[in-house]
C-alpha cells in the first residue's frame, strides 16, 4: 500500500499505524503522528489502520526559538 | 518570585535552542545561562537520520524544563495539533502558542491565537501564548484560561529591542497581576534589562544569543542584565529629573574665591 | 581588561559614596556592588564634630580606592587649590576634575577644564576629567595629558540616562584606545549596560544608587547590568534588522494543513 | 590675633600654621590646609605664619558623587 | 491625490469638531485650516433645548463634508445602530468606525472593529476603521471591505504622537495602495508632517487644535505641516547619514594657512 | 518677529545655496521658499573662467540678504581672514562663523570659535557662529558680542534631525531672549518644524533641500513646515498626557445596550 | 402611556412613532430614532408603534472627534 | 618676477597688487585678496607690492552651506 510520509510518496506492508511505524523504523523512537493532519495520539495507534494514499507524519523534537 | 502556571523559576531569562553554531555550543550556552526553561520545536523525523532522537537526547541530559512552541503555524488547526503532537513528544502541557498573521513580520494573528488559545486551554493545555502590546487580545487570552501573556518586544529575530515601549508600559499597567513575558526582538542586553525595569516578569529570546559571536558570553550576559533589571525594578528606582542636582553636598564647601 | 592610569579594576563601576540613608547603608552597598573605586570629596572640617574623620575611617575600612573628585567648584583656581588638598588628604594622584559651568544642568566648563587639566597634569596628578561628549575638548584634554576621558550620559542627578547616544557613538569611536568612562546622568541599569554595549570602559554613578529604595539591591544590579553590558560588547552582538527572521527553522516542518 | 576659620571669626594664641592647628584641636587629623585661596601642604606648615584677618580653610574627607 | 471611497480632498487634514472654546472659534479653525473633511458625533436631543440642531446648522454653513464617528461605543451592535443613526441623520454612507476596547487608552477593539466593519459594510457603508497598527487587523478590516484604515499614532487625546514609529512604518509598507490615516495622538504639528513623511495620507485631529491656547492658529499650523510632509514625501527626501559630509565644497578653498 | 542684528526676516528659514542640480534649480528653490536670507561662501578666482562672477550675478539677481560662511576654516586665522575677505565681497558685516574641529563630524571647534568670535566683534562683523548645544560656549560666544547662535542639530549634511533634543532644549530655556537658529543636520520637514516646535527662531539648512529628488517642492516644504512650527509655538500647544481623554464628549451618550 | 424618553421617564398619549415625535415636539427636526436598542429609520416611523415601557432614543448630530 | 597665484606658480611684469590684477584679468571683478595669508583690502592694494615668491589668493564669491 502506497502512503504519503512526511511529505514523500512511501510503500508499506502493513496498515495498522504502530505496525506501520515498527516496518518504517521509528520503534523506539520519541515521536508523533498525525494522519491526514490529525493527531493520532500513541495510544491509539494500534486501533488506527492507514489506508491507500493517507498522508502520515511522524514528527520529533527539533531546536525551536 | 513569579510563578508561571504554579512553577517558579530560579532564572527570569527563557533561552531558545535553535540556530546555534553546535549542539554543544548550545548546551554551554544554557548552563552558562542558567536558565530553568528552553523552548524547543518539532519537525519530521527520519527513520534513517533519527537527528530528532540525538536533539531530545541533548535536552534531556541539561535537566532543563522544556517550552514546546508552534512556530512557524498560520493556522488555528495547524497550531491546535501541533500543541497536541508536541504534548505527546514532550510530556508536558506547557505550550508557547504561536499562531504567524503575516511573513515578514511575522507577527501574531491575535484572531487565530485567541481561538487557538481557548480550544488548547480546553484541551488542559497550559499555554503561553505569543501576542503583541494588544490589551484587549491580552483580556480575551485570559478569558480564554491562560494564565502568562508572551508580548513581542518587535519582530522576531530582529534584534530591534522594544518597538512599543508605550504599548507594553501600558500591558504591564493593566495587568500587574499576570506573569508578563518579553517575547521575541530583544537585541542586547540592555534591551532585556529595560524590560525587566518596565515590571516584566521574564524575557525568552534566541538570536540575540545563537547568533552573538560568542553565544555561551551572550547568554551570561542576557541572563545577568535580566537579573540586574528585576533587582533594580524591585529596588524602587530613582524618579528621574529634568535638571541636575549635585551628588556631592554643596554646604561646608571650602571658600577658595 | 582597560587601565587607568596603569591601575587595572576588577570592577567597571565606580560608585560615588554621598546622599546614602546612613554609612553602613553606603558600605553595605559598596561591598554588595563589589567596586574597587569610590568617590569622595572634601569639606570644612569642624575640631568639635569630627565628621571628616569618621567618614574616612569608613571608607579606609572598606580597602577600595579613592577618587577625589572637584565638586561644586566653577573656576580653575578653586578646582586646583582642591585637587591639591584632596592629594594630601586622600594621599593619590587621581582626582575627578570637575569644572561646573553652569547651575541647572551642572555641565562641564570645558574651557576651564582643559585648563585646569594641564596644570594639575603638570603637578603629577593622574587626572579623569568630567566632560560632555564633545570631540575637540576629548582630544585637548588628551593633548594636556589625561589618560581617561568621563563624558557625562545626563545632568548629575537627573537619571536620564544618554541624553546624546550619537555624540556618545561618535567619542568612542574617535578614541578607540582611550578609557572611556560614562559619568553622571545614569539613572537605570539598562542605560549603564547600553553605555558598556557602546564599548564604553567604566560607568560612574551616585544619585542612582544612593536616592533608590533600597540602595544596597541598586548598586548589585548595577555591577551586575554593566558586567551583563561590557560582556555584550565583547561577545559580538548580533546586527539588528529591519524585517523578521524566523528563529526556529521552517525546513522539515509538518504538513498539517 | 583674630582670623577667619572656615568662614568664621576665630581668636588664636599662636602664629605657625602647625601650632595654630593644633591649639584649635587639628592635630593628629587627616586635614589639608588653604590660607587665604592658596593650599598649604602639611610640610610648610611649620614655616607658615598667620596675620590679622588670615582666611584659614581647615578640610577634610567628605561624601562625595 | 488619493482618494477616500472615490472622493479626493484638496486637504490631508480631518479636523474633529469637539472640546473647542466656542462655535465661533470651531467655525473659525475650520475655516483657517481649509480642511474638508469634520467628524461629528450624535447624541440625545431635547426637544426644549434643540442643541443638536444649531450644531448641525453651524456645520452646514461650512460647507464641508462630515465623518460621523461612533465614538463611545464597546460593542459591535451599539456601533452598528450608532453608525445606522448617523448615515440617517447625516446622509452620508461614510463612518469613522470606533468600537473601543479599553477605558483608559480608548484603544480599538480590534475583534469588534473587524465584526462591525463586515456589518455596515454589508450594509453600504463605506467604513473608516479606527484601528491599531496590527498587520493581521488591517487585512481583515480590508477583506471586510474597508478601503481606507485609520490607525491610532497614540492614545485619543494624549497628545503622545507616534508611539510605535517602527509599526506604523510597516503598516504603510504591506499596503502601498490603501489610503492611510492617523487618527488620534497626534500632538504637534511635526508630528502630524512626520506621519505625512511616512508616507500616510492623511491625518486626523482634534484635541490638539482644539485645547491649544489659539485653536484657530494652531489649525491652520497642522494643516500647513501635513502639507509640507507631504511634499517632502513626494520630493524624495535625502537618505540620512551616519557622517558628516561638507554642504560647502571644499575644492578651490584659499590657503590662508 | 524675532530680529537678527536688528533684521527682521519675513521666512524663518535660512537656505544654502551649494550642492544643487544646477543654479537654475537654486534660484527655483530660493523663490519656492521665498527665504529672506541664503548662505555664501567663497573660493579661489580663475580669470579666465569667472564662475564667481556668475554665482554672485544670480545671488544678486534673487534680492535676498546673504549670509557669509568660513566653511572648511579649521584654524583661528583661516577664520578670520575669511571673513575679511567675505566682508569685502559681499559687502556685509555677517558672517556664519565656522572654525571645524573634526573631520567625520564637521563639529565645531568651540575653543578656536570663541576666539574667533572675540576677533570679528571687535573688527565690527555681525557674527553667527556654528555651534553645539554647549551651554557654557553658548555664554562665552554672548560675551564675545554674538548676538545669535547657531547650534548644530546634527552633523552637517547628516540629515539625523536634532540628535540631542535635550540640550537643544536645555539651550533654549536658559537663553530666552536670544535669537537661536538650528544649522545643519536638519534632514526632514518635521525636524524643522520640531525644532521651531521646542522655540528656536529659525532653521538654516542646504543638503536636505539641494539633494532632493526636487530640490524646488522640497525647499517649498521646509519653509512651510517652518512656518507651522513656529506658529503652533506661539499658539500654546496642549499638553501631553500619558492616559487618553476622549475627544467625544461621553454625556448624552444614547443607550443602545 | 409611559415610555422611557433618552433615558428618563415619559408620558405619551399617541402611538405611532412619528406622531409621538411630533407630540414630543421633534417634528422637523434632524433627528434619528432607535426603540429598544434597534435603529428605527424615518421612512418606517409610521409603521412603528410604541408600547408600555418601549425605550426610546432621538438623537441628534453633536460635535465629535 | 614669479609670484604663486592661488596655489599655482605664475609670472607677473607688475609689483603693486591692484596692478597684478589688472594684468592678471581681474579688473572689474567682484574678488578678495590675501597675500601671504594676510587679507589685502581692495583700498590699500595701490599701496601694497608684491615680492618673488609671494602667495597671492584671489577669491570670489561661490556656492555655500
């Protein structure tokens, strides 16, 4: 299934979100994620499925004024 | 000392952590500072390049209070979940609100920030909301449940000081009770210091310090001259006086004709 | 760090010692600014009272060093004959060289300034001069052997603060490697940091710290404002610009339209 | 012989600076010296004598800004 | 000339017609500052006294085109009934909008203001909006279907001038071509030609003619010093420099060394 | 009407006569202004081409009294001799009295003109010196028979305003009888008009209107902004106040809660 | 009949608003009229009847600034 | 006889300044003299000659601030 991640065109098996996220790397890691421009809190993840063509974002801490 | 949502900080100087030569010219700079509180942003993270995860991790290891801000959101949505993205990711509720009406200034909307403000502080968000001298936005961000007002002091990363120096006596006059931050245009030392004069309760800023040739000196200096000022605020300065008038008593002087 | 006359201070501001609420107030505040000069003066001493005596038994107590200075005298004469006496007395070379040439604004004379400069440079005396900002009489009294140049920021005792920040620009930039000390005038904090930010050398003050309400708090936020203002100054500040530069970075920032 | 003391009229005994000083109870105190507008250092007071109506200017450390 | 909803006025001055020592003396102002444009106001007529009516035969008989204001309104639908009243009794669709936000600066409620404007608008007025120099609020106040704005250089009445020089030059640069205002805080007349240098295009006053010792001299002073700004704004003035530079040549100078 | 050596001038703008387009252009600007007085100087004479012979031709032809300057004297005798010569030339005991002290600023030498000033008195010349805000100059330049003064507002050709309003104001109130012309530096119509505002009795200015898009609307402008400054000074201008104050009375308010 | 006339008491015998106006002595006048808070526009004073109570604003042009 | 005539070396027959002039091409003009730094005025330039090496300055009337 052919997704949108941060931006960039993105294939992926899976389709649950924290699924998603374990098979594009980011288990672990300290992030968020909006799907279609919606918060999609962690907890919920696992009941949130991704489908053809939804825009993910995972986002992270970065330096900020 | 001021308590900002019940949290009393030991430094009245909020340091921002971005555009600085290094990560560790940053962390130097903010133990040279001393500051409680640094604010931080969000961006994508990249499975490959994790730059986010060494970021968190150079935070995390100054022991310092993060203030997540929503820079760079010209819209209420996008700032509503951004703040949302940024609680998660930080575990905090403290959010520095910013909700950008036009580029090149880069000026609050006071119209998006107050809806903005109402649904976060809905939400539990605890919210520092970047506004301008405006004293009827200040009211409605109050009614909207924050409880700390982040005025500008001029445009961001200008360096130019206190644009409005009516404009913000006058917020501080209306509002004595509610923790005032300078936010935002503070070049020098000096400039942080007259706030500080004016009744302000903290100043945040970040060029003015990343951008210094030597940023770990510059931020010892913001945070002296911040201090320097509250004293002096607190100190009940002298009335100053159109003519002059001797220091030095004149009676029992010498007649030397 | 900046010499005056060979001497090398640990501390950029130099507190005049008159118009405090009481003498411990004045040594309390001489110890919490941290100075290593202060300025004195003289007066008529009466055998019964003793008052001279005591007061300089408490400046002897504090180990700072002295700067008599020529208060209140409008004529070259007077202001020779005292700087005389003040030698004996104080027992240094140094003597602030004032020559009052008008009442209400209590501006240097700066004919007789010069004036009274070369004689007392001729007599030994390591002379600071208490001068405005003007460029010629700098370099006469350059020229009649000063080492140290005070241009006043506003009349004494008035607090305003630098009445003339271009003709202030201008003298340090005219004499880059003479010490350069701002006197009188200084009402705030954030004016003497600003007079350090313009590379000024020292800051002299009285009224200031003296008439505030708690004068021993005032004179720490003062050391503390002009350390924060020279520390600025050596640590390059950034330039100040006209329109806003984002301080966190836009790249990378989410879509969340 | 009476002279002027810090601008007052003052009856004194004695003519040498140093004794004029020390009968007006100076001695020992930390004063400089003008007669007449002129400074008298403390080394030439022993060589300095007052006359009738001399203006004496007894001074000392003071506050000062 | 620009034009104000289609009109072109041969004089950038509006005069206000309140707080003047007499009619007579209004009626003369009027007249020595030959300016085309009053603001007028409404309130409660009495049938036995019938001031509003001799009020209104004085403005009639000079000949000049009248701006009704809403001042003294705090809510949008009292400024919306004010101004329904005013174009009935005046028979002008032109409104000085004014929905106050704060008792002790009258500054605009900028929410309100923006509320208002849509309304009348929508109803065919043609909307003058007493606003602030916020960039966020001028486009919305033109998206509302403003084509004049009229931001406050200080406080109505204080007197104080320009207060934020550095907004209101921004004002002027984000909209080049809607025609600009300074209405209220205006003091003297340099600061009625500094705005006018700034490149406003008009500028509206009241107090400062009004309370002046000679009213009637003093209009005809403003009206003459916006005048002059304008015409410096549009002879291209020279850029100010940091130097010096010699206004008599100094090539051919004798040697009389 | 304030008189100069016993003239009374109809314009109270004084205009140099250098750095113009072309002398069609200043003679344009001289009428436009319609000054009473402008500002010569002199240099050496080719016999061959004669350009003195055609400047002064088309002074004469303006009719309008000549002000003599000593531009670019930076010694006593420069001075001087300058002004003999001028005196012969122009045939008139005026003289602008210039002995500069500094090169970047083209500040006056206070020390060389007081002596010049003693010099050209007693030689019977109507001198108006160049000079700074210095109160104690100001003073000696009276003593040396100057019957005007002409302080600095800036550097010449800087085009800053009036750097150090408040000596100028400081210079005004302690000699309020004398007559004060504000000389260089003046780059906008409203620096003149403030300056006129503060009670100076005349501007004399040159590279603000000679380099000008259009040095003629330009030279139009300051006369009249000038103009008005002066007469909102006489007028008794309001006071102002921190707080605002409603221009529209509040009583008879209708109620349309 | 009492309505409240510019905020004070008043005794109307007539109902329509325009006859109010003239039994009130305005007729002629420059004035506008709000009832209750609402603008009421000469061309329907006619139509406009006042009741017991009804609030009623005539006002007329005033200096302003 | 070779005198300096504003700054420039220049050979004049004559020795009395009015007569330098007139050789010079001045006569009739509107110009000032100093020779050697000393102004001349116009009355006593029959009475003034002039010597080898002499700096005569003639000015006139130009542009000013």
């Amino acid at each position: 299934m052919r997704i949108v991640l941060n931006g960039k065109p993105c294939d992926v098996a899976r389709e649950r979100l924290d699924a998603v996220l374990e098979e594009l790397g980011y288990q672990g890691d300290t992030v968020a994620t909006a799907v279609n421009g919606a918060f999609v809190g962690r907890r919920v993840r696992g009941e949130t499925t991704l489908g053809e063509g939804d825009q993910l974002e995972v986002i992270a801490p970065m330096q900020g004024g | 000392m001021t308590a900002f949502y019940g949290v009393e900080l030991s430094n009245r100087l909020m340091l921002g952590t971005a555009q600085y030569p290094s990560p560790a010219i940053l962390a130097e700079a903010v133990r040279a500072a001393g500051v409680d509180v640094v604010t931080v942003s969000l961006r994508r993270e990249s499975a490959e390049r994790r730059d986010g995860q060494a970021f968190w991790d150079l935070i995390r290891a100054l022991g310092v209070r993060v203030l997540p801000n929503t820079a760079g959101c010209h819209s209420v949505k996008e700032a509503v979940t951004t703040a949302e993205m940024a609680r998660e990711v930080f575990g905090t509720p403290w959010v520095k609100l910013e909700v950008i009406g036009e580029h090149d200034s880069l000026q609050p909307d006071l119209f998006g920030l107050v809806e903005a403000a109402e649904i976060l502080s809905a939400e539990g968000f605890q919210v520092f909301p970047y506004t301008t001298e405006d004293l009827v936005a200040a009211g409605r961000l109050l009614d909207a449940g924050c409880e700390v007002l982040m005025p500008w002091g001029a445009p961001i990363g200008s360096g130019l000081g206190l644009n409005n120096l009516y404009g913000l006596r006058s917020l501080r006059a209306h509002f004595p009770d509610v923790p005032l931050v300078i936010d935002a245009g503070v070049g020098l030392p000096s400039h942080a210091a007259a706030a500080m004069e004016l009744g302000y309760d903290a100043v945040l800023l970040n060029t003015a310090v990343a951008k210094a040739g030597d940023p770990v000196a510059m931020a010892a200096a913001f945070s002296q001259a911040i201090a320097a000022g509250r004293a002096a605020f607190e100190a009940d300065p002298m009335e100053p006086r159109d003519m002059a008038a001797p220091s030095t008593p004149v009676i029992g002087k010498a007649f030397l004709g």
